[in-house]
C-alpha cells in the first residue's frame, strides 16, 4: 500500500512567511514616506529656480526692472501669463492653501513656516522659499 503525501503547508510554515512579509514592509514603507518628502523638496527646488530665472529674465528685459510683485495671493504680477509661468508656482513642501502666497522680505526664513510659500525682495529682485534656509535646504521641523 502506499502512503498519500499531504501536500498542503501547515500553520506553521504560513505563520513563518506572514512574519517575514511583515518584517519586510516594516523596512520599506518607511522609505516610501521618505521618497515622498524628497519629491516635494525637489519640487520646489525646481520651482525655485525656474522662479529665480524668471525674474532675472524679466530685469533684463525691462531695462534693469524688476516685476512688480504684491505680498498675498500669490500674484506674481508680470511674471503670470507673459510668457514666464502659465501659473503661479507651488512650493509643495509647504503644501495646503499657503503654498502660492508670496510675502516679501528680505532674507531667507529662519524657522518653518506653513504662513506663505514664497519670500520676495522686490529691491535686489531674490527669491527664496519658505521653510528653506539660504542655501535652499529646507529647515528641520520642530
């Protein structure tokens, strides 16, 4: 007579894999959150400099001007639709309502901030983002 081979996994052996699986998720979701974050640094980044270009393009073709720019609601003036942006720049990573408000300063921030999103010197034409220190990092949250 032979003997029927049980071919099926036992508690144990699904147990093992379940562990595994969550050891594994536990190393790699964090990553992901970090990617997220990464990405929206780099976004902003990226609309700072196309912003910083902008500016510079517009002083040079207004004979030494820079744009008229008004501290709220994120109304870059002549920057906005004349062939510079289409629409106002996002600062992602300070995301929400605030993230196109313009304030007008003349340093970068030195605490995070969610009030605004972008900081305008319209004297020396410089642009920085909020919640960046002067050498375009962000600043750590408290």
């Amino acid at each position: 007579m032979r003997r029927l081979r049980n071919t099926a996994f036992t508690l144990v052996e699904i147990l093992v894999v379940v562990v595994i699986l969550g050891i594994l998720a536990a190393i790699v979701v964090p990553q992901y959150s970090r990617a997220t974050t990464d990405a929206k640094t780099q976004a902003t980044i990226d609309q700072l400099v196309k912003l910083r270009q902008a500016v510079s393009v517009y002083y040079v073709r207004n004979g030494a001007r820079f744009p008229t720019v008004s501290a709220g609601d994120g109304s870059w003036g002549e920057i906005i639709g004349d062939g510079y942006f289409k629409y106002a720049p996002v600062n992602m990573h300070v995301g929400g309502d605030n993230a196109t408000v313009i304030s007008i300063g003349n340093a970068p921030d030195s605490s995070p901030t969610t009030s605004y999103g972008w900081i305008y010197n319209p004297n020396t034409g410089d642009v920085w983002a909020a919640s960046f220190d002067a050498e375009d990092k962000p600043l750590p949250t408290p």
